[in-house]
C-alpha cells in the first residue's frame, strides 16, 4: 500500500488526487489494501491503495 495510505481509517477525509471534481469523500473501510471511499460526485468506489495515494484532508 503507497505510504500515505497506511494511516488512512474510517470516517477520515480523503480527495483522489486523478479525480478532483469527485469532491471530498470519506474512508468507509481499508481491507488488505482495499479503500472504499465514498465521495459526494461519484458515490462509493473501492479504490486499489497499492496504485493510488489518496490525500488526506484535515478540516479545522
């Protein structure tokens, strides 16, 4: 899994850096390298950690 994604849990915020218009999604689970995110543009999408590093997004 690409570095980032290693400290990525449920209910945290993520962008997909291919796909910006798909909004800010939120980590639904992370199994074996398997990341279900469910973004507000796109719905939910499992997405492969070991090819994509999502970006967490840390709102105050």
């Amino acid at each position: 899994m690409k570095p980032m994604n290693s400290i990525l849990e449920p209910g945290m915020l993520v962008r997909h850096p291919g796909a910006p218009d798909w909004g800010v999604g939120q980590v639904q689970s992370v199994i074996e390298g398997r990341i279900t995110v469910n973004f507000p543009e796109a719905g939910k999408v499992v997405i492969d950690g070991r090819r994509i590093e999502l970006m967490p997004v840390y709102e105050s």
